[in-house]
C-alpha cells in the first residue's frame, strides 16, 4: 500500500534520512521508533506528500506522491480540531472539502461519534471535551475520510496512561474493523509492540536510516494491557529495546 524506495529527505545541506526503503502492505499495522530528532515525521510527512523527498520515491497503491495526498488520514501528535466548531462540525469538516451533501455528512459524522463512543457530545466545543474525548474527535474526524492509509504521529503520548490504554483498544477495535494501512510514530516502545504488525527501528540522525524490523507475532484481537504480561512481548521488548537503545545513546551523546 505504501512503498518508500530509497528516499533521502534533507533540508538544505543537513540530510534527515538516508536511502530508506519501507513496504506497508495492505491492512498491516507498522510502527516506527527511533530516537527523538531522528526523521520520524519527516517520513510521515513523505508519505503524506507534505515534503518532497530530495531522492527516491514515495507511492501509494502503486502511484507515487506528489502533493498533498487524499487517500490519506493524518493523525497529529498535538490537538488539530478547530476550537470555534463543535464535535460534530469537526467531524464532517473532510465530507464537507469533498462536497458531500449536508443529509449525508450528518448521517456518517453521527455514526462516527457513536463509534468513539462521543454520543451526545456533538454539540460540544473542544474546550469543553476533555483530553482523550478530543483525541476521539480527531480519530472520528480521520476515519470519517476512509482513508487508504494512516499516518500517527505519536497521536497518544499526550494523554495519561489509563487513557492512552483506553484510546489504544478503541484504535485496535476501529482499526479490526475495516483494516487499512498504518504507519504509526511513536516514542513508546510497549505501544508500538502492542499495536504494531510490525516495529522498525531508525537510527540516531543525521542521515538516519532503517537499522531493524521486527515482525510482532502476538495474536489478535489484542488487549493492550494483557498482551504487556505475554512472555513473547517481553522477549519482543528486549530484542527491540537491545537495537534501539544504542541510538538512543547516539542520539543524545551527539547534543
Ligand atoms: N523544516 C525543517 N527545517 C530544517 N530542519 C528540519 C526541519 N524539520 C525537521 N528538521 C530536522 O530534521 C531532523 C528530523 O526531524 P523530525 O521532526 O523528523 O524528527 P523526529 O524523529 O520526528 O523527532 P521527534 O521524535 O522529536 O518528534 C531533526 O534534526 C530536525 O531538526
Ligand atoms: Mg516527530
């Protein structure tokens, strides 16, 4: 679904990533960790057309990217709702840039806050939601979209534990559903296994690359809190964690 083929992303004369080569296949979940400052969101930002790749190619569903991507659901770190419109207008806003009638934005926007359990908040304000009902918001106003592919950029590492656990069950059952491609960012290595396909390592930057990929062999549907004690994960989580700790080293030996 998505295919990354030696791309190099730089900004002027400082190179990000170097020759990266990544297949997100249909449906797969893929995580992505690596130290802080290393190109995570610049690779996101690749595949969503955001910024052009200095060499290589960057295609979806077999077209490469150029520009701004439809097919695509980007899930941001930091909140993006529009705070003058409500849950509800939120939601419908894609339907709304791609012409869709008002019967039909209301029927899907409503189904999809029922689905992030935001039943009666539509008329809510995002100030008036808290922390992880926004993040339901943002899940709903994405998938609303059916997007091909979705990027997330550390879409939970703002919320508490309890409910980041909370949100990442929701994801898991949402994303059961209708399976598409993901390439989810995170700092959390329990996160990327516990969600993930899937779990690839970057190293420390500049000119960061792909140093591991871990196929995550945990059944599903999976209980994100439960599959933590599976003896697999633990094993997973050292082999993982043996791979990128030297980056993380690098990383902040070279500040
Ligand atoms: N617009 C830009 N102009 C110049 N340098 C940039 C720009 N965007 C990112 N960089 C640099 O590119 C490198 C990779 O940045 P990126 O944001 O992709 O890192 P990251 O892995 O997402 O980090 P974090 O985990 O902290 O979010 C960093 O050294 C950053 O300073
Ligand atoms: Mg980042």
């Amino acid at each position: 679904m998505v295919g990354i083929e030696n791309v190099t992303m730089a900004f002027g004369n400082f190179v990000a990533v170097e020759n990266v080569n990544l297949q997100v296949g249909d449906g797969e979940f893929l995580a992505i960790v690596g130290p802080t400052g290393c190109g995570k969101s610049t690779i996101l930002n690749a595949i969503a057309g955001l910024l052009k790749p200095a060499s290589g190619t960057v295609a979806i569903d077999g077209a490469t990217v150029s520009g701004v991507q439809n097919e695509i659901g980007y899930l941001f770190q930091q909140d993006a709702l529009l705070p003058w419109k409500t849950a509800f207008e939120n939601v419908e806003l894609g339907l709304m840039f791609r012409r869709v009638n008002a019967a039909e934005r209301r029927e899907k926007a409503m189904a999809w806050l029922e689905k992030v359990g935001l039943k009666g908040f539509e008329g809510r304000y995002p100030h008036q939601l808290s922390g992880g009902q926004r993040k339901r918001v943002q899940m709903a106003q994405v998938l609303i979209m059916e997007p091909k592919v979705i990027l997330m950029d550390e879409p939970f590492s703002a919320l508490d534990i309890h409910t980041r656990h909370l949100m990442q069950n929701e994801l898991l059952r949402l994303w059961q559903e209708d399976r598409r491609a993901v390439v989810m960012i995170t700092h959390d290595l329990e996160e990327a296994i516990a969600l993930g396909d899937r779990v690839v390592v970057l190293a420390a930057g500049p000119k960061s690359r792909i140093i591991d990929s871990f196929p995550v062999d945990l059944e599903r549907p999976r209980n994100v809190a439960e599959i933590k004690l599976d003896s697999r994960f633990l094993t997973l989580y050292r082999d993982i964690w043996a791979s990128l700790r030297g980056e993380v080293e690098k990383s902040y030996a070279r500040r």
